[in-house]
C-alpha cells in the first residue's frame, strides 16, 4: 500500500499545486490573456503528469482492491482519470477553436473547470476510502 499511498499524494499534489498555486500566480501577475497562454502552454505537462500518476495509482489500488470501500475508491478514481482525460482530448480543442471571452469559449471553459474541481475533490476522497478501511 505504499506505492499507493505515494501515487495518489503525488496525483493529488500535482492537481492542487498547478491548480492553486501556479494558475493562481499567473493570474495574479500577470494580465489575464497572457496568463492564459502561459496556462495553455503548461497544460501538455499538467495533464501528462495527472494521468499519468492517476493511471498508475489505478492500477496499483484495482491489483489490491480488498472490499467495498476500495471499490468505491476505485470508481471514484476511474471517474477523476476519465474528467481528466477528457479535458485534453475532447474539452481544450473544442475551447481553441472560440475566442477567449466569448459564450461558447466560457461555457467550455466553466466544464473544463468543473471536470478539473471534480478530480481535485474526488482523488483525496478515493484515497481517504482506502486509508480508513486499512486502518479498521
């Protein structure tokens, strides 16, 4: 369970630091459209690195997966890993073709953030699941 444990902090700590602390500071420094290009350029790294570290975290927990509790945390994983993938494959081209500002480009935008805040939320809990059902 210790390469669990290390997978799901480091997914869970890659999703809040870029999330809070770099797209936070970009904001705050810097004017809106160029944060916003810097945040598209870092997102190739963020989403290779969240999905990465989720799909192994997944692997890790369905290989060991001991009862109910585990199950659940294995649905809420394979939910946050398919947000996440979504967002690069399907969300980010569909948010290029529109300029920034406009209905269409905010709409998507506002999913693309709702699927990100969904991992955010669901990785811990996953993660919360199976340390207290070890600790039963």
């Amino acid at each position: 369970m210790k390469l669990y444990a290390w997978l799901v902090g480091a997914w869970t700590a890659a999703l809040w630091f870029f999330t809070f602390g770099v797209a936070r500071v970009l904001f705050s420094v810097f004017p809106r459209e160029r944060a916003g290009e810097v945040t598209t350029a870092l997102f190739p790294a963020y989403f290779t690195i969240a999905i990465s570290l989720g799909l192994l975290a997944t692997v890790v927990l369905s290989l060991r997966r001991r009862g109910a509790r585990d199950h659940g945390a294995l649905a809420l994983q394979i939910l946050a890993l398919s947000a996440l993938i979504a967002i690069p494959i399907f969300i980010q081209p569909a948010i290029a073709a529109h300029a920034p500002g406009t209905p269409d480009f905010a709409r998507l935008h506002g999913i693309s953030m709702a699927l990100n805040l969904f991992s955010l939320i669901a990785v811990p809990v996953a993660s919360l699941l199976v340390i207290w059902r070890r600790k039963e």
